[in-house]
C-alpha cells in the first residue's frame, strides 16, 4: 500500500481531496498538512511514497518546495493539484508525475494512482537488484554503468539540467553556490528567473538520479549545492589513480600500465565542450601523453617495436603536432623497413604543423633528408 501526504494550503480544498483518496483503494494517508515546514515534517516525507501538493500557497512556491521534498526524499513521486490548468506545462517541465485540477475528480484520481504504483513498484524491483558500485564515465561523454548492468545513457529534459549535473560532479564535494550555478547558466537572464530555473532544473536532476540514490546525493548546503558521491567510480580519476599507484614503468609493472590506460576512451567530457571543463581536460589529456610515452619508450627499449609503433601511432592520432611522437614513429618505421608509412606519417606530421603555422623541426628535417638520400642510393 502506498504511503501518502497531502499538502493544501485550503482546509476544504484538502479534506475534499482526502475523501476523493479515501475512495481509492491502496493509499495510505499518513499526514495531511495546512503548511509544510521541512524542518518539522522530515519523517512523514523520508516515509511517504507520493505527496500531492497545491501549486499556489501563501509564501511558498509549490515547484521551488518539491525541490526540497526531494532533497529528503529522493524517490518520492510529485502529484501536483491546483485550480489552473495554465500550471500544467511547468509541472510536467519539472518532471513531476502528474497534475490534478480541482476539485478532483475521482476517475482522474484513479489514473493517477494507477501510474503512481507503477512507478514505486518498479523502484522498489530496482532497489531490490540495486548492485554494489555505480561507474560513472566522463571520457568524451557521460554514461552511467551499474555493476552486472549495461552501460546507461541517461536521458535529461534539458541540455541545461544534463550540464549542471556535470558541473556539480566536476565539484564534487564542494558547496557551489546559487550565484555561481545561475551565472554559468542563466546569465542573460534577470535574477529571479534565473533562481526560478536554477530550482526547477535542481528538481529535475533529483527525479533522474532517483535510481541512483545510493550512490549519489545531491544536497541543499549554506546557499548552493553539493553532489556527494558513495560507491561510486568516474572513469578518468580511476584512471589517474591508478597510474599514480604506479612507481615506474617496468616489468613488473607494465601489465597494470596496459589496464590502466584501457579505462582512457577519451578526453574529458570532450563531446560537450563546456569552457569550465577545459583546464581539467587539458590536464589529464596531458597525464595520457606522458603515460603513453613512457609505455612506448619501455617498448621500444625492450625492442618489441609493435608494440612501441602502437603507442607512438596512438599519440600521434590524438596529437598529429606532436614532435616527439611523431618523430619516433617515423624512425621506427624506416628502421623496420616501412618506408611508405615513414615517408606517409611525415607527411602528415607536416600537414599538421602548416595548420598550426610551424615549421618543421631542423632536426627531423636533416635526418628525414638523410634517410631518403640514404634510400635513393641504395635503389
């Protein structure tokens, strides 16, 4: 049976609609409220299944208090009542699960209450399965992968709601302020519609992870905003942890390089382009390159020359500018007798620097001079 609060500002208006429910099968009625103050009624929230609320109170804004309901309570399901229907569009927009105008119809309720147990029946199918880790991936895009599970793209009402999330997991651990949330994303408006957007899209964020919630939280802290993570992993940090384990590159070593560097598909959050991303992305895309030097260097002094080209071509589709990658590849393929694709990856090491406006290395230049003359006399 499903436990449920009322929340109406209109006495009449809430014993109409306890009656209504009362005549449904199924519902539990656990509280009815005149005025709801979070900090008095946490245990009737933490314990209810659905809260239908008015829209429309006295000093309190229905959209702006479901975002607090589901600080405390993430899977709760929203229902909003309210004499007009013009609020209709902005409940659904919030991602609440339905809407009832008054006075409510007993028909109408029925169907509410019908999709309201599908809902918490499927959440607790969900809880009951729930696996043991929550494994975040923010190599080029954001994927979650629960274990034993197939990977999960999550699917976000808005492109604003899916970036502040990434913003929030990018800070993870740390209060980010209102203010600082409404200028990254809603700057070009007035303050108050900012926060209006800034509460409804917060909303929104909480119903998503509502399957999540035992790995991530999402809290109301001094003014702004912190994403506390448990039993969770982000793939580009286990990554770099990994490696940090690493004292050096060597024997010993080098198959827990190989699986480390495995968890890297790509640079951070590189699909989305956000500006606020770019410091961290150039940062660990950075750790990659030395990484991978240092394997293709172990390589190459073992002499598995392989193994060392599929380093060194790997650096090199990710950085065709970059010199010493491209270098050793060259070398490595006029050593082992590929000349075509030594004189083919000069080439396009040459192609790269003409974008950028550099020259090519004095260096490489000579020895690419010398090689093919080399060549030349030998046909």
């Amino acid at each position: 049976m499903m436990k449920a609060v009322l929340v109406d500002d209109e006495p009449l208006a809430l014993g109409f609609l306890k009656r209504q429910l009362q005549r449904v099968s199924n519902i539990h009625i656990i509280e009815t409220l005149t005025f709801f103050d979070p900090s008095s009624h946490t245990s009737f929230i933490k314990e209810a299944d659905i809260v239908f609320m008015d829209i429309e109170m006295p000093e309190r804004n229905g959209f702006q208090l479901a975002e607090q309901l589901l600080e405390m309570n993430p899977s709760l399901e929203i229902i909003f009542v309210t004499a007009f229907n013009q609020y209709a569009v902005q409940a659904f927009e919030v991602h609440a699960l339905d809407y009832l105008l008054k006075p409510v119809q007993i028909d109408r309720l029925k169907t509410t209450i019908e999709r309201a147990e599908a809902k918490v029946k499927g959440k607790q199918r969900k809880i009951a399965e729930e696996p043991t880790s929550l494994y975040i991936n923010v190599s080029k895009e954001l994927v979650f992968n629960l274990t034993n599970k197939e990977a999960e793209m999550i699917t976000w009402r808005t492109l604003r709601a899916r970036e502040l999330f990434l913003y929030l997991l990018h800070n993870r651990g740390r209060t980010v302020s209102k203010d600082e949330l409404t200028e990254l994303l809603w700057a070009e408006i007035d303050q108050e519609k900012a926060f209006s957007q800034l509460y409804t899209t917060i909303y929104h964020i909480r119903k998503t992870l509502s399957n999540f919630k035992s790995y991530l939280t999402l809290k109301s802290v001094q003014g702004g905003y912190m994403l506390i993570l448990a039993n969770t992993l982000i793939d580009l940090y286990e990554w770099e942890r990994r490696l940090n384990s690493l004292s050096a590159i060597d024997e010993e070593t080098i198959s827990q390089a190989e699986k480390s560097m495995a968890l890297y598909q790509g640079s951070y959050l590189e699909d989305y382009g956000y500006l606020w991303a770019e410091a961290e992305r150039v940062r660990l895309e950075q750790e990659w390159i030395e990484a991978a030097q240092l394997l293709a260097a172990y390589y190459h002094d073992q002499g598995d020359t392989s193994k060392a080209e599929g380093w060194y071509r790997q650096l090199c589709s990710r950085h065709p500018d970059d010199e010493i990658a491209n270098y050793q590849l060259i070398k490595l393929y006029a050593l082992t007798g590929k000349n075509k694709l030594a004189e083919r990856q000069y080439t396009l090491f040459k192609e790269a620097l003409v974008e950028i406006g550099s020259p090519i290395p004095h260096t490489m230049e000579k020895w690419y001079t010398n090689w093919k003359q080399g060549l030349a006399r030998k046909i």
